[in-house]
C-alpha cells in the first residue's frame, strides 16, 4: 500500500496525516507513505484539483494507492475502518 499525502509546511493538519502516515509505514512491511510538500514543488490547489480530478477546498490531501481518501479526518477514518 503506497499513501500519498499533498500538504502544505505550518498546516497542522498536514502534519498529522503525515505523522499517521509514517507510523503506519513504520509498523507495516507493506506500507509506505510519500510527502509531497505542494508549496516547495509549486503545486496549487487549482493544479492538484484539474491533475487528480478531485475538487480540493483544504489540505492535506491523501491517496491510497492512487484512490483519493479526502482530508485528514477523511484519513484517520479510512485507518480505523481498513488498517486497525
């Protein structure tokens, strides 16, 4: 399983999926997690929305094996009901 997290620096937000995400890979062979920092890679909103075909209001923005899982509290979630 491959997670991806698009979030912005100073988003606590952000951080916290990121910080589940680590965890988990941490804890599972078979998981890893990606960070992709939206502001240093110069990647708005805008762009993420059109790549992904998504509609983006707020980040982060989390990807399970390519299939888009929304928000933070969308992530911790999907964790609870598929990962514990």
């Amino acid at each position: 399983m491959i997670i991806t997290i698009y979030g912005r620096p100073g988003c606590p937000f952000c951080v916290r999926a990121k910080q589940i995400a680590e965890k988990l890979a941490a804890s599972h062979d078979d998981i890893s997690c990606t960070y992709i920092d939206m502001y240093k890679e110069g990647i708005s909103k805008e762009d993420l929305a059109k790549e992904k075909n998504i509609v983006v209001n707020t980040v982060p923005q989390v990807f399970v094996d390519q299939n888009h899982i929304g928000g933070c509290d969308d992530f911790v979630i999907y964790v609870k009901e598929n990962l514990n």
